[in-house]
C-alpha cells in the first residue's frame, strides 16, 4: 500500500512537473503507471487516473498564472505572436469551445502553451478557466490510462505493456504533430513547440 501511494505521488510530481515544463512525456507516464497498475489491481488505475489529472490540472493551473502574469511579455521575447491572425482564431477558439480546446491542446505535443497563452491573452478569469481545465485534464488522464490498460489486454507481462503504451503515446503524439504541422496555412511558420 505505501509503494502504490508513493508511486502514485511520483506520478503526480511528474505529471506536474511535465504540465508546467513541457519536456516530460506526462501522456506516456501516465500510460505505464496505468499498464503496471492493470497487472497489479484494476482499481488502482481509477487511482492513477485522478494522480495524473490531478497533477495535469495543478500544473495547468501553474502554468496559466504564470502565463496571466508575464505571458505577453514571454510571447513577445519568444516571437510567439509573430501572427496575428493566428493568435485571434485560437482566442476566438478558446472562447468559444473552452474544455476542448484545452483537451486538444493537451493531445498535441507542443500545443498546451499556446492555447493557455491565448486564454491569458484573452482575458480568460482564473476562475472560468480552473472550471473548464478540470474535466479536460480528467479526460486527458482517461484517455492516456485506456492507452495503457489496453497495452495490458494485450501484453501478458508488466513491462511489456509499459513499453507498448509508451510506443503507441510516442507514435500517436507524433502523427498528431505531424498533422498539425501539415495543416498549417501556407506562408505561416508551423508553431514550434
């Protein structure tokens, strides 16, 4: 019991820390604690369902106020809002279609920022928007947790389904990306992550 509640615990650090510097894998994390978690006890991957949105929605939180408060001036040093347009129609996006823009934002690598950046920009309350990245970041935790549940049904060892469910976030993180990238208007940079 006190392993599972300390990996548990790591899991939400790490998704945490993955929400605010996007250079962890939170998908593909939350996919093996949820493949492992299959192999030792259904329920605990309801468990390691709410450590990852948990973690998401804290470090969404974190990152937004962040944002809200020198988001402008980042964007600028950054060249972010080198398009106009571009920035307008995800505010007006945002706006909008709020929970699922947040979700699709957290499915693309590279996307969460610059949605959270235009809700700042937007004007977006703290308050509106800690409502609506609940049930995304809960979806989002869902989703990458069925990723790896699946690779469970599959594979009849733990670490096989680990490293199945991390492949398939890898390989379906990337075909978004490439997506993304392909339908990116013609004359305008792709948006880096």
């Amino acid at each position: 019991m006190t392993a599972t509640l300390g990996a548990l615990g790591s899991l939400i650090l790490v998704v945490l820390f993955g929400s605010v510097l996007p250079v962890v894998p939170t998908g593909a994390a939350v996919s093996g604690a949820a493949a492992l978690a299959a192999h030792q006890h259904p329920v605990t991957v309801v468990l390691v369902v709410l450590a990852g949105a948990f973690g998401a929605y804290a470090g969404d939180l974190a990152t937004y106020g962040m944002l809200g408060w020198g988001g402008e001036r980042l964007a600028r040093r950054l060249h972010w809002l080198r398009g106009r347009q571009r920035v307008g129609r995800m505010t007006t996006r945002v706006r909008e279609e709020l929970v699922s823009t947040l979700l699709v934002s957290r499915l693309i690598p590279g996307g969460r920022i610059p949605v959270l950046l235009a809700a700042a920009l937007s004007g977006l309350t703290w308050r509106r928007f800690a409502l609506a990245d609940a049930p995304a970041s809960l979806l989002w935790s869902v989703l990458y947790a069925a990723i790896g549940v699946l690779g469970r049904a599959i594979f009849p060892e733990p670490w096989q389904s680990v490293v199945a469910a991390i492949l398939l976030v890898v390989l379906v993180s990337q075909g978004l990306s490439w997506l993304a990238r392909r339908r990116a208007l013609p004359g305008e940079p792709p948006v880096a992550p």
